[in-house]
C-alpha cells in the first residue's frame, strides 16, 4: 500500500493523489469490496484497474482506486501499470476550442404588425387615458359654454402630449427599467422597438399636440402643456434619481391636466374654482404613488431611485395621511368657491371618511396589506370624486341667474333667496 502511494506521488504527469482517496479503498486476501459509488463495467471485472476522474488543465486526476469483485489484490506495482498505462493514454487532452463571441452590437427587426400596439405601449396608454380623463373633468367642470370641437381638441391634443412626455421618459430609464420587475417588459427594453422610433413617435406626437392646442383651443392651454412636457421629461424623469421631491414635481405634473381643461373653456384659470380639482389631483398622488412604492421598495432601490418609501420610510406614511385629509378639506372648499353645491361635500364625506381611515391604517400599520388596500381604493376614489364634482357642479344657467337676481331699481329677486343647495325653486304667484 505503501508503494502505490509513493509510486503515484512521484508520477509528473499526474497530480499528486490524495491519501484519503488511497486509505478510503479496501482490500481483502479473498473477495474484493469496492467503494459503494463504484459502477463496473465489464472491462473492470478483468482485473484491477483505476478509475479516471475529473480532468484538471492538461492532466487527469485520480479519484479513486477501485478493485472489481472477485478479483485479487495486486501482488506488484508490474501488474498494475499495463491497465494504468492503457487509461492515461486514452484520455488524451482534446485541443481547445476558442468560444463564439457574440458581436457587440445586435441587428434589431422591428415588427411592423404590431407597431400600434406598441406605440400604445411605449405611450402608457392607462397613464396617459387618465391625463385625458382629468382634462376632460377640468372642462366640463369650467363655468363656461361647452363646445364640442373645442372639447375634442383639448382632449386629444392633451393626450399626444402626454404619449410624448412618456416615451421619452422611457427612453430616458432604458438602463434602470431592465433593472426593476415592475418595468423590464416595456417595449424599449424587451427590444420591439428602437430608440430611434421611440424619439420619431415623441416628436411627431409632441409636435402635433402642441399645434392642436394651440391652433385649435388656445395660447394658455398649449402654454401648460409645454410646461408640463418639460417637467415631466427635464425635471420629474431626471431628480428621481437625485432626491426625494420628485414626488412634489411629478404631483404638479398629474395636477395641471385639470387646468389645461378648464383654460380650455373658459380661456384662463384666474377664478379660484379652477385650483380645485387641480388641488385634489395634487394631493390625490400622494397617498396613491406612496403606497404603490411601498410594494416596491427593493425594485426602487435596485434602480436607483430615490423614493420615500425607500431613503425615509416615515414621512412615506405621514405623507400619505396628511394628503388624503387635504382632499377631504378640498371637497368643502369646493362649495364655498361656488364651484358645487354643498351636496357635493356631503356625498363626498364618505367616500374621503373611508379613504383617510385607510391612510391612516397605512400609517399604523405600514406593511403590504395596508398599501396594497389604500393603493387599490385610489383608483375607485379618484373617478368616483370627480363624478360627484360634475354631477353636483354649479350649472351656467344657475350662475346667470344669480348675476341677472339684481333688478333695475337694485333690489334682489326673491327667487334668489329660494336657491337652496344649488338647486332653484321657482315662484309661482297665485291670482284671485
């Protein structure tokens, strides 16, 4: 035993053996007994034999010595070498192979039968439907006539220009978007479409929104709508990266589509009536985008990105709750300005009671239960707040008679006094 073991370890063409790998092989003087892992082939019940292991570099390793059954033990090295001699030179080193190497820039087909799909996509088109959605809110909610060509055209246009605003805020965090579970599908980063047509879609949609705006409503609107381009691509897109009030910026973004609306129709936004669903969709982002980032902290933090939810997790939750009670104090504001009956602040109770209770478990509770609960009601409270504003909206007639309510002689009509609620009651004067 002795032998073997000196013998292997002066072998240069071999490593050295290990000796736990030599001691761990038994013998016996009649019946051999191999190692349990050991399979025998038919050429192994001849006679001892080594078994080859694992190559390392140019040599082969020895793994383990196994001994076939009803074989003797060797009485000599002499009768050991033939069959050893026979293994080393069967496996002879195989030359080696240079790997492919894949070039550095890859050939991109586009396919065109899905390219309005794709554009839809690259435009977010549930973000941008609701841009247009509050637009279309801050219109009809204007003290002003309504008209069909204008509404179309501030709507659509609004829309082109938030479908630019998102594609080159996507081609913008190409490298950060793979990075995060949430967005390493989109179109730009799955490669469906190049960044070259993702900068042609921005233009021609950006440019034709923004002459739509301008030719078609007015300077105003199409003044906000550049503003809001800018920071949402500039501003917003960047500072995400850099501090936590990108929140701030990007809830100015989401707050002046409703402003777009309403200069729209009625051609400015000096009336305080027009900041307040402007105000509501500022403060509404807050508790919606914060308990979104809840659920997504690690994806934020792998990208990067600087959100409340992941650098200081307690102003997230006092954010969050200190926001949705704003938009309660809003709701009562709004009838006060004249912008709604006082119905619209007493069917709104419930619905923003029911929100800051979930804010507020938010902020007790903090886990993903809670986030996900005030994440999913923000987006039934928001339509269903906005409803409640048209539905209970001071109509123009109503705003007309009360101007008209001052006779010539400067005293008040009496039916003026009867408007309860923002809905009128007409006098009928009895005869004799």
């Amino acid at each position: 035993m002795l032998f073997i073991l000196y013998t292997a370890r002066r072998c240069r063409s071999l490593k050295c053996l290990p000796s736990s790998k030599v001691l761990g092989t038994m013998y016996s003087a009649g019946v051999a007994k191999p190692t349990p892992s050991a399979e025998h082939t038919p050429a192994e019940r001849e006679g001892p034999c080594l078994t080859v292991g694992k190559r390392h570099r140019c040599h082969t390793i020895l793994t383990s010595i196994s001994v076939a059954p009803n074989a003797s033990a060797p009485n000599s090295m002499a009768d050991m070498l033939p069959k050893f001699q026979q293994v080393v030179t069967s496996s002879s080193v195989k030359p080696k192979t240079k790997p492919v190497q894949e070039p550095e820039w890859r050939h991109m087909e586009v396919d065109t039968s899905k390219f309005p799909t794709h554009c839809l996509m690259l435009s977010k088109i549930r973000l941008t439907s609701l841009v247009v959605i509050t637009t279309m809110g801050g219109y009809a909610l204007a003290p002003a006539a309504f008209d069909i060509q204008t509404f179309l055209l501030c709507s659509i246009g609004t829309g082109l220009v938030s479908a630019t605003a998102n594609s080159i805020n996507q081609f913008l965090e190409i490298p950060f978007d793979a990075q995060m579970s949430r967005t390493k599908n989109r179109v730009l980063v799955r490669g469906h479409l190049t960044p070259a047509y993702a900068i042609a879609f921005a233009t021609v949609s950006g440019v034709a929104g923004l002459s739509m705006l301008y030719l078609g409503v007015n300077g105003l609107t199409a003044a906000l709508g550049a503003t809001n381009l800018i920071l949402y691509t500039l501003i917003y897109t960047p500072m995400k990266r850099v501090s936590i009030l990108n929140t701030w910026v990007g809830s100015i973004v989401g707050a002046i589509p409703p402003l777009m609306g309403w200069a729209g129709c009625a051609g400015n936004i000096t009336a305080p009536g027009a900041w307040i669903m402007s105000g509501m969709l500022y403060a509404w982002q807050f508790p919606h985008f914060n308990a979104l980032s809840w659920n997504l902290r690690p994806d934020y933090s792998r990208a990067g990105y600087r959100m409340m939810a992941v650098t200081n997790p307690g102003l997230c939750r006092r954010v969050a709750l200190r926001y949705t009670a704003a938009i309660m104090g809003l709701s009562y504001l709004a009838p006060a300005l004249d912008v709604t009956s006082w119905w619209f602040a007493v069917e709104s109770t419930p619905l923003n009671a029911y929100f800051l209770y979930l804010a507020w478990q938010f902020y007790k509770e903090s886990d993903s239960a809670s986030s996900r609960k005030l994440f999913r009601f923000s987006l039934i409270h928001l339509p269903a707040l906005m409803l409640l504003m048209l539905f209970n909206k001071k109509s123009l007639r109503n705003t007309t008679d009360t101007t008209n309510s001052v006779s010539t002689n400067g005293e008040k009509d009496p039916q003026s006094y009867f408007a309860v609620l923002g809905k009128p009651t007409t006098l009928k004067a009895s005869t004799v």
